[in-house]
C-alpha cells in the first residue's frame, strides 16, 4: 500500500528524473567496473548494454584484425557483458591447447536455448561426457572401409558435376562445336552444394541432392532425380547453415536483446524455428536407420557411413572395437609441382579411372597450396578458451573464469612469424614438416589439443581430391581479377560469390 501511494503522487516529471537517476546509476557502476579491471589492456571503449557488439557489423574477422593493429597481439572487447581477451601470438595460443583448457566457453543462456551448449563434441564443455562422445566419432571415423569409400563417393559425386558443366557448357555455346564450350558460373555456388552433398553422404549415407538443386536452378533441362527429393534436400541444407548463424547470433545478442527487443525477438524466434526443423529432420533419419539396421540379421555388411557407425556402436552388431585413436597424417612420396604430381597420379591408369588414398598420399605440392591456402584464408577465424583454474597468459595472471578468444586470422597474418603475409607463396609448406614450424601453432587448420578436428584427414583427402580432379579437366579462372573476394566473415568464413570461366583442359 505504501509503495502504491508512492507511486500516485509521482508525476510523469518526477518518473522521468527516476528513469535517468537509475540509467545514469548503471552507466557508473559500468564504467566503474571497466576502469578498475584487474590487468587492463589496450581494446576500444565499450557501450553500456551493448559493450562492443555495435562495432563488429558483419565482419568479426575485420573486426578482430582492426583490433590487432591498433592494440597489437593482445587487446581485451567486451561481448555479451563478458570480457573476451584477444590473442594473435602461437606462443600466446599453444598454452590453450592443453587438457586443463578444454572448455571453450562459460555457461551461455543463449547457447543453452539454441540447443548448443553441453551437447555432443564441439558444445560440450563436461569432460566425462565430451571424451565418450568423441570416442563414438573417433570410432565412426574409423571403420574399415571408411576412407576408401569417402573417396569412391566423392569421385562418383564429381562425375556427375562434371555431367552438369557440360550440360550447361552446351546449352550456352551458338556455335556447332559443342566440345569447345566456356561455362561463367557462380564456383562458390557449385562446391558449397557439393559439400553438403558428400558430407550428407558420409554422415548419414543418404544425399541431400544439392547439386542437382543448384543445377535445376542454371539449366532449361533438369536433373534425373525426382523433384521432391532435391527440393527437401535443398532446404535441410539451406537449415543447416542458418543454424550455424543461430548459435552465432545466440552466442553474442544477450537475452535481453532477444526476449524485449522486437525485431532482434523474431530473429531469435526464426532461429529457434529452424533448430527444431533440424532436430525433427534428423530425429526421422535417425528412427528410419535404426529400424533398417534393427531388421537387418547379425553379420550382414553395413553401409560405411557414420550415421551406422554410431548407431551400431558397442552392439552385436559392432564389428569394430577401437577404442584408442593414432594420430596418423599423410606421408607424401614424392617432389614434384603440381603437373607431375598429377601425371604420377594417374599413372597408368586411363581417362576414367579414379584416384585412391595411395595416389593422394603423392600429392606434396597440392597439399602444400591447401596450407597456403588455409593460412590465407582459414575456414575459422578464432576459437574461444574458458579458464576453469587461475593461469598466467602473456605475462599476466588471470583467474578462473577469464574468457579468451585465439585469433588464428591474426597469427596466420602475423609479420613476425610469415615473410609477406599477404603474399599467396606455397612454396612456405613444400617440402617443409610441420615440425620444421617456428611453432606448431603458426599454422591452425584443424585446431589442436585434444579438441583438434577427428576428421582432419578425412578433410585434406577430399580436398586434395577435389583440387585435383578440377584440375586435371578443367581450366579454370575468375571472371574478374580485380574484384575482391565476396567472404562473410564471423566465426567462419563463408564465400558468398566467386564468378569463374570454366573450359575444358586440352591436354
């Protein structure tokens, strides 16, 4: 009663003077909290509410890269109303790839929501359950036969892009020599609709039809497959994508922002939309495999892909039993530039045949332009640790709970540590171990420690696949040479659009 007769006698003058004594009250204890920080460190002013989410845009990598040369290669933002301190040294970031740095991020409201956090490898930060899990993938990875058949998808997956360009070449040319064909097309396109296709096939054993989708949207004649099947499949992996921009969105738009602030409210609730659409997708993959599996007599061969794996795993129908996983990488055999790495490739073999896991093993100079590659370009611009226990990290001491972000964008650019960085040299990784390294953390692909990526050899044996076969039918060159690379850039890089001419080799 006494409140409400507070409130009766207060005027609208006398709310507004409230509302700005309680605003101005937290932009103090903000501020104040700001400037007595333990280890300060140089980083661009942060906004009350907001922090710095106002200046990253669209571009956490510029970002990240602005801060790095302005502040160098440890600075400190603020994001979600935590502290991220940023790192873009390999000394600094080696010390993060140990066992006691295993969690990537503290407890996240947001990441909870999206389904993310505490979930199957890479959200999992409970080390009990993140370890079981990854031995489950581990073992996936490596059924027999799995490689081998990763590869033989991929040749047969890029047989029939191959039939594509060639359908569309034709289509396009007005003269009558229909094997002197020229196709300008969007390569991003093509090869991000070929990555859902053969991951789709790995993982799950079935296709998610997105080359023959993209296809069907260039040509006047349509693919073989049924309508249906390419259109559902298209859209699962169009979801797939923007899930990824979710767990981003949910990662650094506090709740707040997404439960009261309108338009930011239904972009989170379009978000939450889309992960249930995947969980449902998969959850009717999942039942549909395991009733095939479930019918299927003990000792019959199963499918390689990984879905199987996992279900069958430790089950009598299990014919595996790793439990330990090698850290094996691919030994080249020999030295030679990327022509002769071919021919020796191919060796013997005639127009149709297609490569192995032997002939990849040749490909050193390949290999080395995919490094370079990486390092330019790199498919993640940065990792974050959460320290559980106190550490010392470039001279400071941090307590537990201190968010760190390893900028890797930033080390692969480094001055330092690359002689022109800007420059596209692979001739930095020929004939060069990754031991020969300044510091095995010059150069991140795959992360490291005991978080780095289970299927990075399945990744650079379909890279050099894919590298290869392109090169050994097709020329291949920009539309334009000058204009700049259209990259979205967050947590990944994603390219939106690379305009090519496509010709046939003539050998």
């Amino acid at each position: 009663m006494a409140i409400q007769k507070i409130i009766e006698v207060l005027s609208t003058k006398d709310f507004f003077l409230l509302f700005i004594l309680i605003f101005a009250t937290y932009v103090f204890n903000f501020y104040y909290k700001y400037l007595t920080r333990p280890n300060p460190l140089p980083g661009p002013l942060p906004l009350p509410f907001i922090g710095n989410l106002h200046s990253i845009t669209h571009d956490l990598k510029l970002f990240f890269e602005e801060c790095q040369l302005k502040y160098g290669d440890i600075c400190e933002v603020m994001l979600d109303g935590h502290r991220w301190i940023i790192l873009s040294r390999p000394d600094y970031i080696e010390k993060f790839m140990s066992s006691k740095c295993l969690k990537r991020f503290p407890y996240s409201e947001g990441l909870v929501e999206i389904g993310f956090y505490g979930q199957g490898v890479s959200g999992n930060e409970d080390y009990k359950s993140w370890k079981y899990n990854k031995q489950f993938f581990n073992q996936a990875l490596l059924v027999p036969k799995f490689m081998d058949n990763a590869i033989k998808s991929t040749n047969e997956l890029f047989e029939e892009l191959r039939g594509y360009w060639q359908s569309l070449g034709k289509q396009n040319i007005t003269n009558n020599n229909k094997d002197n064909w020229i196709l300008e097309t969007d390569f991003s396109a093509w090869f991000h609709a070929f990555t859902n296709d053969i991951i789709s096939i790995i993982a799950t054993g079935e296709r998610t039809y997105s080359i023959a989708s993209y296809y069907n949207t260039q040509s006047t004649i349509k693919s073989d497959h049924p309508d249906s099947l390419v259109k559902d499949g298209n859209k699962f992996v169009k979801s797939l994508i923007k899930h990824l921009e979710g767990v981003m969105f949910f990662m650094l738009v506090g709740s707040f922002w997404r439960h009261y602030v309108p338009i930011i409210g239904n972009k989170a609730n379009f978000y939450l939309k889309n992960r249930d659409y995947i969980y449902e997708k998969l959850d009717l993959m999942i039942k549909k495999r395991r009733k095939e599996i479930e019918e299927m007599p003990i000792g019959s061969e199963m499918r390689p892909d990984m879905l199987t794996s996992l279900i069958i795993a430790n089950t009598k129908k299990d014919s595996t039993n790793i439990k330990t996983v090698g850290d094996e990488t691919v030994k080249p055999m020999i030295d030679e530039e990327i022509r002769s790495n071919l021919l020796d490739a191919f060796e013997g073999g005639t127009d149709t045949s297609y490569l192995k896991s032997d002939d990849l093993s040749k490909l050193k100079y390949c290999e080395a332009i995919i490094k370079e590659t990486s390092r330019m370009i790199p498919l993640i611009n940065f990792v974050t640790r959460y320290m559980t226990e106190e550490c010392e990290v470039a001279g400071y001491k941090w307590a537990a709970g201190t968010l760190f972000h390893l900028n890797f964008a930033g080390v692969h650019y480094h001055p330092k540590i690359w002689s022109n960085p800007e420059v596209f040299d692979p001739d930095r990784f020929y004939n060069v171990d990754d031991k020969q390294l300044e510091n095995k953390y010059s150069l991140i692909i795959f992360g490291g420690g005991p978080r780095i990526c289970p299927g990075r050899k399945l990744a650079m044996c379909e890279l050099l696949l894919m590298m290869t076969s392109i090169y050994r039918y097709y020329n291949v060159e920009l539309v334009d040479m000058h204009e700049p690379l259209k990259i979205a850039a967050l947590m990944t890089n994603y390219v939106q659009e690379m305009k090519v001419r496509i010709s046939l080799r003539i050998n």
